[in-house]
C-alpha cells in the first residue's frame, strides 16, 4: 500500500473514533500524535486538520449530494470516507481529482458495505463535476465575516445586531419624530 494511501487509512481512523467517541478531532489527533502507535503520518494530519477546518462546508457539500439519504443516516464509516474525499477533491490542489474519489472508493471497498462504493463515486463525481461553481469559503472555523474596513479585525465597531453603525450620527436619526400624518390611511 502507498504510504498516501496509508496515510489516508490513518485519518480516516481517527476521523471516525473522534465521532464514535464524541471526542473533537484535533484533540484526538494531538493524542494519536503523541503517542505515536501507530504512526500518524504529516499526510494524515494534514487530512484530519483539513477536514476539521472545513467541517460544515463538506457536510453541506455532502448533503446536497445525496439522493433519499441524509449525512445522519448513513454509516459513519462512509460519511468519514466521504468527508476525507471532499476535502481532497475541493481542498487539495496537489491531488488530482480522479486520484482523491478512487482513493476514497478504495477506503470504501476495503471497509465498508457492498453498495457503499459505487455510492462514494456517485457523491464525489456530482462533487467534481459541481466543482467550478462552488463557493469552497475558505475561511477556517471560527472567521466570521468581518466588515472590509474593519482592518483590526474585531468587532468593536459593530452593535448588537452585527451592523457597523460607525459611519453615522445621532444627526441621521430624528428618533422623536411621530409618525407622518401626511400619509394616506388605509381603510380596515
């Protein structure tokens, strides 16, 4: 076997005990590491924080793709294979995409049901084709979006709603005014 190949083996190990166990995946990655047996790979680090960093963008992915199936209701053991696929598919350039669904099909013959490779290459093949015209959103857990002008990136300019009310005044707002008894009544 491949050492990318084993590597993804290994991510995917730990990808699927951190959800079996409800552990958060880069603490269980932390552990793996330290403990070194078996060996985690820089690859399959590589592929666990990738698939930690961009966790809700792959389920959605997922979901979109999936025919009278929910993320929920399939094996965890696909829907691992399957998150470790998208992320190489959408969010690694230096895998082809053929490499990344035959990779993730290959997981899936050697560990999952009978039907789940076929279904892997339906998910990841609408994926590919999708490609061009995702948003991947490459902004990691926790960014949230920021006003363009917001160079310090907090956001202490914004009020309890999110908006940035710094670019006006109390003299833009007649907070006393009544309601105009110009305008025309509407009939009850």
């Amino acid at each position: 076997m491949a050492a990318r190949s084993k590597a993804r083996k290994r991510a995917l190990d730990i990808l699927f005990e951190a959800e079996l166990r409800g552990l958060p995946v880069l603490s269980l990655l932390a552990e793996r590491q330290s403990f070194g047996e078996p060996p985690v790979s820089d690859y399959a680090a590589a592929l666990v924080r990738g698939v930690a960093t961009h966790i809700d963008r792959i389920n959605e992915f997922i979901s979109w793709n999936l025919v009278d199936w929910t993320l929920d209701r399939m094996p965890a053991v696909d829907r691992n294979i399957l998150r470790l696929g998208v992320y190489e598919l959408l969010w690694a350039p230096d895998v082809p995409d053929g490499v990344a669904i035959s990779e993730a099909v290959a997981l899936a013959e050697d560990l999952s049901t009978d039907n789940s490779p076929a279904f892997v290459n339906g998910v990841l093949a609408r994926l590919r084709d999708q490609k061009p015209t995702l948003d991947l959103d490459p902004r990691p857990i926790g960014d949230t979006d920021r006003d363009l002008d917001d160079e310090d990136g907090d956001d202490a300019d914004l009020d309890d709603e999110g908006f940035d009310d710094s670019d006006f005044d109390d003299s833009d707002f007649d907070s006393g005014a009544a309601l105009d008894e110009t305008a025309p009544e509407t009939e009850a």
